[in-house]
C-alpha cells in the first residue's frame, strides 16, 4: 500500500446519511407530536 493511499479519506454515500437522519428524525417528530398533543390541555384549560 502506498503512502497516498493510507492517507485516503473514505466518505459515507448520502443515501446512508439520509437514512440515518430518517431513522432518528421520524420517531423524534412522533415524540414531539404526542408531547403537543397531550399538553394542549395544560394550556387550554379543557
């Protein structure tokens, strides 16, 4: 193996970065729905 090929950054395919943001992203927003939901209440006054 040569010097340069050591050095070699390897970069990660966007479509595993996406993937990845999806897979945290979706449950975080279903969280952040259900926390909504169930605190309208709290500041309704129902």
């Amino acid at each position: 193996m040569t010097k340069e090929k050591e050095n070699e950054i390897k970069k990660t395919p966007v479509i595993y970065i996406i993937l990845a943001w999806l897979f945290v992203s979706i449950p975080l927003m279903w969280g952040i729905y259900e926390v909504v939901l169930r605190s309208l209440p709290l500041f309704t006054g129902s």
